[in-house]
C-alpha cells in the first residue's frame, strides 16, 4: 500500500484516533498530529471520518481562514476528496470541499454551467479544483 515515506511512523496511531473523542478540547491539535504521521488511504479515510463526525465547524482560532474548494470532474471523484481534507489538516488548515451534483457537471462539461457561476454560488465554494 503507498504511504507518504517521509512522514513519521506513529505505532500508537489507531489507539490515538480512537482516543480523539476523549479530549474534545484539543481534537483539532489532535487530529492535525495524526494527519502528519505516515498513513496509507485507509487511515486517511478513518481520520478524515472521524473529524467529520467530532467537529461541525473548525475551531476557533485557527491560524488560517478556510478555503471552500470544489471539485469538477468528469468522473467520480468522492474518492478523493478525505486525502484533500486531510492534506490541509496536515498543514493546520480546515478545506471544506464540495462536489458538484452529476447534472452540474454534465452541463460544466457543456461550457453551460459554470460560465454564470450559478454552480459555484450554489456550493458557495472559494475556487474549483
């Protein structure tokens, strides 16, 4: 299974995700120690779950503002969207993202759509990906 080979190895990591939702006043700085251990898709998706689940909004104070992103494509990408979270969550960020219905983007691949905008207003995104 690929791994990001230059992240550091955390033995305790499963009994540590497990643990976030003991501490809820410090499950950010948590989860951003876990997403910066080498952790293979799985994990990712585990992380990326369980922050979701834990944490409605992003806590007060962090050090970056949020960057709503959206991603288009032309075929089906939820698969990708815990590793995007989970990379910004890696840097201290929180990246809300967004995937536009099929309809949308069947339009979007017509060059109908997105020229108004309307697609990227409804999902109230900051930029596509």
């Amino acid at each position: 299974m690929t791994e990001l080979h230059w992240l550091p190895d955390m033995p305790d990591w499963r009994a540590r995700l497990k643990g976030l939702a003991s501490s809820p006043d410090t499950v950010w700085e948590n989860a951003v120690a876990l997403a910066g251990a080498r952790i293979n898709f799985v994990l990712t998706n585990a992380l990326d779950e369980s922050l979701r689940r834990l944490l409605s909004s992003p806590p007060d104070g962090i050090a970056t503002k949020p960057v709503r992103l959206a991603v288009l494509g032309s075929s089906t990408l939820t698969h990708l969207l815990p590793a995007i979270r989970v990379a910004g969550l890696r840097r201290g960020d929180e990246l809300p993202t967004a995937k536009l219905p099929r309809r949308a983007q069947q339009q979007s691949s017509h060059g109908k759509r997105l020229q108004d905008g309307s697609a990227k207003r409804r999902i109230r995104s900051t930029g596509p990906i």
